[in-house]
C-alpha cells in the first residue's frame, strides 16, 4: 500500500472520529437540555452563596442587589431590600426547568422577548446571579401563561419555555424593603398639626379608653363633622409603607407641612411634608419622654434619619389633614339665605299663576 493511500486512510479516519466526537457532543447537550431538567444547574445548591443579582432592560433600567453581612440591599438607593422577595427570586431561578424547547434562530427570538439586552428596544430582562465560586446569567422574556415564561441562558442559541413563571422588575424600586413605620390608633395620645397652608390644630384624648379625639381651637360658629373626626388622622401612621426612597440632599424651598405624632408610653415622630410634582415626600424623625419607649426611638432613627421618603397620596393625605375637612360647612349668610328664598318664591307664584287671556 503506497504511503499516498495510506495518507488518505487516515485522514478519513480521523474525519470520521471527529464527526463522531462532534455528534456525541450534540446529544450531551440535547440531554443537558431535556424536559424537566434545570435551566441553571448547580444554582438550586448554591442559593445562601449569592452574593449579587443583577437585573437590567435594554433601556438600561437597572437594580442591583448586594447581600450585606445579614440582610441584602438595593445597590442603586442604598435603602434595604425586601429580604424575602430576594430570596424567592434565587429559590425560583434555582428550581427553573424547562418545560420545552423553543426557537434557536436569533430572528426569532423578540417574538419571544429573549433577545439580547444590548438593543434599547429589548423588551425582556438579564438577570446576572454572583456567587464567588461561579455565576448565572438568564434572559427572562415574555410569559406563556401564568406558570411559565420563555428564558435563554445568556449566550446560548437555545430558547426555552420554562417554569416556574418569574416575577422580575428591573426598577429599583420594586425591590426596595417599604416597611418605614407602624403606629397602631390605640398607641396615638395627641397629633399637633400644622399644614402648609391653613391653621394649626391639636387632635389629643386623655385615655386609651376614650374612643373620639377631642379637637382644638376651632373657628367660630363651626363644628365637626362627627365625634370620629379625628380617628383618620390618629389611625394615618398604622403600617405606613414607602413607595420610593431617596437619599435627604439639603434644604427645599417647597412649602412643608408638619405634623407631631404623640404616644401614650411617650414615642413622638415628627413629620415633615411636601410635594414634589405628584410625588408626596416626608422626613421623619423620633424622640422619647419616656424610657419604655427610649429604645424604639433610638431604633426608628438609625433607620429613617438622613432619608426622605415618597409615600402613597392617600396616607399623605391623611397624615397632613386640614382642619377644614374635619368640620362641617359653614352656615350660608342670612342675606344670602333670604335672596335665595325670595328667588324661590318668585318662581313658585309664576308656576302657580294662570295664563292671562287677552
């Protein structure tokens, strides 16, 4: 046999060897890639090493998580995460497998949502998980229904259907921690008002037991509209969430609102408001009279000074209440009472009067 043909012999062989090694390879990726198998292995087993999530959209919406010494935060406001949604969010990503397997053309995949991030017109979201031994990284795209959603594994051709379905949000705001304070009605003593506009007030009682809030000075002639007038108003701290956080940067020129929220174990919260365009913001500080309360005092400052906070119009609202909607509407004048009576009368005599004949 010439050395020619031998040549040739084994360059088929090795030909045939590497389209072996190559189809072998194939179908250990279609069995990584079989129903019910995990979309990010080894992840469900490393959940407490996470030490970031990142999240971002093509618009460059972005969150990052970080996992602090006990709990984690939200890197992009320095404000604490809320722990327990963080965790879901790592315990579903774990436990993520793939329900079918989907389109591998790139064309195909905004149909989907599963493109790449990079284009601003990307509409699903990278979640990028850390932890120091290794890392995941998935496109979460449009959802197929309510228990699953089409994902890609960052970089891989393959697009899947997977459950369970995720629930991401790449605004900051959406991870934060919104718990600020909660202070129960029966806690509330006295609330010492002093709005933006209008005149200050004092909505207090004497006793736990005393059900309606004794309410002071009131203008002349005027009433309240009840015995409860008041209970809004002293009830308005009751779980008292934040919709967004923001660092305190210097003095506002906006017209504030006050508002000293008083206990009967001798908490005082003060409050400060204002509007900015629709956004309803507070600063609140805390002392104490007292030491069964000095503790808490102590607790709510470390937590809430240097911070101002967006808080949902309605407790706003309830918070900084005007006196004037606590009264009743005035009395019309008596001048303007018998013009509106004469105007009354005149057009029931002309309804009354019979035709004249001519």
């Amino acid at each position: 046999m010439s050395a020619r043909r031998v040549a040739a012999l084994l360059l088929a062989a090795l030909a045939v060897i590497s389209v072996a090694i190559w189809l072998s390879s194939r179908r250990h990726l279609e069995r990584d890639m079989a129903v019910g198998e995990l979309v990010l292995p080894g992840l469900q087993q490393s959940v407490n090493a996470v030490t970031t999530v990142t999240l971002r959209k093509g618009d460059d919406t972005r969150t990052t998580l970080k996992k602090e010494a006990a709990d984690w935060s939200v890197g992009e406001r320095g404000w604490p995460a809320d722990v327990s949604k963080v965790r879901k969010l790592l315990l579903d990503l774990g436990a993520l497998n793939i329900v079918e397997e989907k389109t591998r053309l790139a064309s195909n995949y905004p149909a989907l949502g599963v493109e790449d991030v990079s284009s601003p017109k990307a509409t699903g979201i990278l979640v990028d998980v850390a932890a120091p031994a290794r890392s995941w990284a998935l496109i979460i795209g449009k959802s197929s229904s309510a228990k699953a959603a089409f994902v890609r594994v960052a970089g891989a051709p393959q697009s899947l259907l997977a459950a369970p379905l995720l629930s991401v949000d790449a605004d900051p705001k959406g991870w934060l921690d919104r718990t600020l304070v909660d202070i129960p009605l029966e806690r509330v003593r006295e609330v010492a008002e002093k709005p933006a506009q209008g005149p200050a007030y004092v909505a207090s009682r004497e006793k736990k037991e005393q059900s309606n809030f004794t309410i002071g000075p009131l203008p002349k002639g005027r009433a309240l509209t009840g015995p409860g007038a008041a209970e809004p108003l002293a009830a308005s701290l009751a779980s008292l969430t934040l919709d967004d956080v923001r660092k305190v940067t210097g003095a506002s020129d906006a017209a504030l609102a006050h508002a000293v929220f008083s206990t009967f174990d001798g908490l005082q919260l003060e409050l400060s408001g204002r509007k900015d365009g629709t956004h309803e913001l507070v600063l609140i500080s805390a002392r104490s009279s007292a030491k069964e309360s000095a503790t808490e005092a102590d607790k709510l400052n470390a937590r809430l000074n240097g911070w101002e906070f967006e808080i949902p119009d309605y407790k706003y609202s309830a918070i900084f209440t005007p006196l004037e909607e606590l009264l009743q509407k005035p009395p019309e004048p008596a001048k303007k009472r018998g013009a509106a009576a004469k105007k009354t009368a005149t057009a029931h005599s002309a309804a009354a009067s019979p035709p004249t004949s001519r």
